[in-house]
C-alpha cells in the first residue's frame, strides 16, 4: 500500500511537530542529503512554459529513493483564488519501483524552501546578523520570516510588498511571535538599508531587478528565492558582479537563477562544497553574499523522505490502493470486471 498524504494530513503532521521543530528537522534533513550529494543521480526539471505560467516536474534518484515533484508556477493565479504555487510529489523504491508515499507538496515546500534559505544562511551569513529585509511577502514570506527569527537569532524584520494588503496579512500572521520587531518599509530601498541578511521572494515572471547595486551594503547575505525560470529574475546583474555567488545545481541555476543575466564564464560554487568543508563559503565578513536558489529535487527527496518518516512514526495519513494488487500480478483484466478483481484476491488469502 502507498501512504496518502493530503493537505489535511500535512496539516496535523505540522501541528503535532510544531512550526519550529519542522522547520528545523528538515533543515537538518535537507544538509544530510546535500552531504550525500554525489550519491545522487541529478538532472535539471523538465519544465512546460506557457504565457502565464510553468509546469516543472522535477526527479532524482539515489539507489534507494527514487522522488519527484509536479510543482507550477503562475503568478495571475492569486486573481482566480488559486494558489501561484501548486505541488504534490512521490517517494518510490528503487528496488521495485513500488511508490511508498503520495503527499501533497505545496504547503511542504514553503517548509522546505525557508529550510533551504535557513540551512544556506547558516554557512554564508555573517555570525552576528540579527536584522533582515523580506522582499516579496506571499505565500512564503512566514515561513521565511519564523525560520530565520527562530533558528538564525533574526531580532528585527523590515517587509515589503507592491500588493499593500500581502503586507497586512503577513503582520497579522506574525503578531503570534511578539519577540520578532517587524518593520512595514516604505520601499525595496528602504527595507534592505541596514539588513544583515536580505531574503526576496517575489512571484512575477518577469526580467525585474527589485534589488540594485546602490541598495547593497557591506557584509550583507542575500537570498534571492523568487527568481526559478528562465525569464524570471530579482537581482541586477552587477550585485551578482560584485558577490561572491552560491547556488544548488549550476546546471538548472544557468537556466532559470538570476546568473541567467551572466556569461556561463560567470563562477559560481555549488553550495553542497560549502556544507561538506571542501570549498570556503564567506571569505571576509564585508564580503557581501549570494544564494541563487530557484529550488532543487533533492530538497523535495529529503521532505517525502521526512514526511514518509514522521507520517509513519505518528500514524498520520491514510494507505491507498494506488497500484493494483493481488495473487497474479500479470492479470490486470479481472480489474475490468465489476468485483474489480476482489473476489479472486479474497480466495487466493
């Protein structure tokens, strides 16, 4: 049987963790896989462009695990009460080929993006920050926020967002957390001037260039989320030009990061070299710093293989029948009968 994992069951499966706790597990989830990095067999996501939009699936394998993700992205979605971010995603056994686990995805991956943005800023960030500027404050921007209040020392919060009333929802989400000063900015200028660490994670698919060379300070980290397709960028070329510039996989990166802007000539370090000690991550604390993260399969591996773990662990969720059972594997016809083939698997128990 395949445990079903629905928005219902991720749910529960956070509230009985907690927020904090399973942001911080899977953080920790997320860099033992990173860790494991050359056991895994990678490839960029096969994405589907459309005028208002992308579909992306989004595979990789070790020897044990197979995993994908279907995600999109559509930016006008908000418009139609749908989601800009929609995804669900299986877990499989190499061995076999037999799916373990079908979860939905898009309430995982907010946790799984702010666990990627949380685990890179603990290599790169300076030690000490303790104020950040959150650019873009949908559908991620919690979860951003209460990852690096929590699990970084964040003290104070600047956010801003074109679309006002995105604000007002994420201040009234963070009144639950009355030790986090949160600041609403007037600007991108006026949030990012004196952050430790600046987090965009806007939606539009769109060339924009939200943060700019004049905004960019001494030391500061800056984690550029939004940006994951081609066509679709935050940062100006010339802060990438003057950083020094981490990313998940350079080859999905070169396509669809902000480095789309840069010659392929342009260096980048894969960030899995900074976690495993091989490669310096920040080299001075004025040097100023770049995650390109547009999202990778490996972070969606480790939360199927977190979710299937805890799931299990909590009896959360439910079995289904996802793919057909029975004493001859080889006759799929008696499924066309109206027993649907459950007559002969009850003689053959």
């Amino acid at each position: 049987m395949t445990r079903f994992i629905d928005v219902q069951a991720m749910s529960t499966l956070i509230q009985a963790i907690g927020v904090t706790p399973f942001i911080a597990q899977l953080a920790d989830t997320i860099t033992e896989d990173f860790l494991r990095w050359p056991d895994f067999e990678k490839c960029a996501r096969v994405a589907n462009h459309s005028p208002t939009g992308v579909i992306e699936l989004m595979p990789v394998a070790n020897a044990q695990r197979y995993a994908f993700k279907y995600v999109n992205g559509h930016p006008g979605n908000s418009v139609k009460g749908l989601p800009t971010v929609m995804a669900f995603g299986a877990l499989a056994e190499v061995a076999t080929g037999y799916p373990v686990l079908l979860s939905e995805l898009t309430l995982a991956t907010a946790f799984r993006t702010c666990a990627t943005s949380l685990m890179a800023a603990r290599v790169l960030a300076r030690p000490n920050s303790r104020t950040m500027a959150l650019i873009g404050n949908g559908a991620q921007s919690e979860f951003q926020a209460l990852a690096f209040h929590t699990l970084l020392g964040i003290k104070e919060i600047s956010v801003f967002d074109v679309d006002f009333s995105a604000t007002d929802k994420l201040l009234r989400n963070l009144t639950a957390y009355p030790a986090l000063k949160v600041r609403r900015a007037q600007s991108t200028a006026d949030a990012v001037r004196g952050a430790d660490i600046v987090t965009t994670v806007t939606a539009d698919k769109t060339l924009a260039t939200i943060v700019t060379p004049d905004m960019i300070e001494p030391g500061m980290h800056i984690n550029a989320v939004g940006g994951d397709c081609p066509g679709k960028t935050e940062l100006h070329a010339e802060v990438l030009r003057g950083a020094r510039v981490f990313v998940e996989y350079e080859p999905q990166t070169r396509i669809e990061g902000d480095i789309q802007q840069l010659p392929s000539s342009f260096p980048v370090i894969e960030l899995w070299r900074v976690l495993a000690g091989t490669v310096r991550g920040r080299q001075t604390a004025a040097q100023v710093t770049v995650f390109d993260s547009v999202g990778f399969a490996l972070e969606d591996y480790s939360t199927l293989r977190y979710v299937h773990q805890q799931a299990l662990r909590r009896g959360i969720g439910r079995d289904v029948e996802l793919i057909p059972g029975g004493h001859d594997p080889k006759d799929l016809f008696r499924f066309t009968r109206t027993d649907g083939g459950h007559a002969a698997q009850r003689h053959a128990a």
